[in-house]
C-alpha cells in the first residue's frame, strides 16, 4: 500500500513539474513592430487652393508578436496647409492598440491652402505607443500651380 502511494506521489510530482516546466518556459511575445503606410503612396498631389485625402494606416507584424499599446501619432502640417475637419496644421491621432496581423487607420483630408507656393512641401508624422519605438516619416507633398 505505502508502494502504491509513493508511486501515485511521485507521478503527480512530475506532472506538476513538467506541467509548470512548459508553461514558465514559454518565450514571451517578441515586441511589437509597426509598419507606416500612406495611401495614396507618396508623393501626395494638390492644386493650390484644394484638397486632398489621405490615409494612415499603422500595420503591427503578424505572428508571435506582443499587441501594440496604447499607439498615438501627429501629424505637422507645413505652412500652407491645413487638416480640413480641424482647421490646423497639426492633428493628433490615437489608434489605441493595434493586434498582431492587424491595423489601425485614420483618413483625414488635407488643404492647401490659395498662399501655398507650389512646389515640394514636407509634413512629418510622429507615431509611439506604450511597448514600440517612436518612429518619425516625412511626407511628401506636392503643390501644382
């Protein structure tokens, strides 16, 4: 009877230890990895005195990678130029978090404004989040006469 006891023991010991031995063991998510896309592909081209759309789109890596938190981005807007639903050339943008495999966008409309001289402008984008590097992209703009 104590053989049979022992027995049962030490089995469950091993489970319990093989059981614990896989799970602690198990590599945490690599961190999260954003794309920065535009569409349309830059250059963005505008008439003076018109708008153009665009939109955002902030890609995480698919696979075994960690969901991106907490994901914020602004977008300055060059002399000349202003956000249309806001009036100014700076717009903040929250994406919140954006899961492995998946994206979060914004569309916004851009305008250049009657004084804006043509030729080529830059806007910058700044994006961050909780757990990815802050990543900086110019855009292109384009102002035909």
């Amino acid at each position: 009877m104590k053989r049979w006891i022992v027995l049962i023991s030490v089995i469950v010991i091993a489970v319990i230890i093989t059981v614990s031995a896989v799970f602690l063991s198990g590599s945490p998510a690599a961190p999260a990895t954003i794309e920065i896309q535009f569409n349309p592909s830059p250059p963005l081209n505008v008439n003076q005195g018109e708008s153009s759309s665009l939109e955002i789109i902030l890609r995480n890596s698919p696979g075994l990678k960690a969901a991106a938190e907490g994901v914020e981005g602004e977008l300055v807007l060059p002399d000349g130029f202003v956000e249309e639903s806001l009036q100014t050339q700076t717009r903040q943008l929250i994406f919140g978090r954006i899961h492995p495999g998946e994206a979060g966008q914004y569309t916004l409309t851009i305008a250049a404004l009657n004084t804006v001289e043509a030729g080529e402008h830059y806007a910058k984008l700044t994006v961050w989040g909780t757990n990815i590097p802050r990543q900086e992209v110019n855009l292109k703009i384009i102002v035909n006469s």
